[in-house]
C-alpha cells in the first residue's frame, strides 16, 4: 500500500469527502436511470448534497459511508425525496439512513402520524395490561384485634 510518508499529505477529512462524493455520484447514477425510465424529475448532482451527514438527520446515529456490496444495511446513507412526486430535485432531497427512508417510504405525513399513534396505543394497552392490579383492602379495623 502507501506509506506513511505519502499518506501525510492527506487527511482523514479530505479523504472521506473524497469517497463520500464518489459513493454519491455512484447512487446518483443510478437514482437518473431509474427516474428516466419511470418519468420522475431528476436534476440534482453531487454539490446539491454536500456536505454529506456523517450521522442519520433522523434517528442520530453515524451513517456508514464505507458499506460495499449489495443490500444496504439500516446505517447506510439514503437519498430520500421529501415529496416523493417532485422526484430528485434540489431542495426536495436529503440523506437519511436507509431505516429512515424504508419507514417513510410510501408513506405521507398523515399515514405516518396514524401508524405512530397506532404504536402508542397499543404499547400503552399493553403495558396497562401486564402491569399488576394493587391489592385491594375490603375493609379497616381500628384498634384491638
């Protein structure tokens, strides 16, 4: 590989933008033929998006840029379209991590709000279920027994 001495003139940062917008332009590449063969607007290129999150906007944790190979995993960087009908247009996308954007995907803002109410209600119902009843007094005696 590289020694130590060739490697001093680069940094941690300069090379992690550099994959970074190459992983980006990738993605883009195929986000384009996808749009051109469905008919969803595309303009966007690798500026519109940088600088890239290091951590998911959504959940907080650190997106893996450094995943390769097929299928992502729940960390992997996404490029998701806020309004999903306006396609792949500047200001109209994001990175998330792909957990993100498979909850949102398909989903509008109503539909989403229903399913997370829906959650509540029945972790709620099911906590009031298991949680023990106190015992019940049936009645009070005062003084000797």
């Amino acid at each position: 590989m590289w020694s130590e001495e060739e490697l001093a003139d680069f940094s941690k940062a300069e090379m992690l933008e550099a994959h970074v917008r190459k992983k980006l332009a990738q993605n883009l590449a195929v986000a384009a033929n996808r749009c051109k063969e469905a008919g969803i607007p595309f303009d966007i290129t690798v500026e519109d998006l940088m600088p890239a999150p290091l951590h998911c906007p959504v959940f907080g944790y650190r997106l893996d840029w450094y995943k390769d190979g097929r299928g992502a995993a729940d960390d992997s960087p996404s490029i998701d379209r806020l309004i999903p009908e306006d396609g792949y247009t500047a200001g109209n996308v994001q990175i998330i991590s792909n957990k993100a954007n498979r909850i949102k995907n398909d989903s509008n803002l109503e539909e989403l709000r229903k399913v997370a109410e829906w959650v509540e209600r029945r972790i709620t119902e099911k906590a009031r279920a298991n949680k023990p009843e106190p015992p019940q007094i049936t009645s009070l005696s005062y003084g000797r027994v």
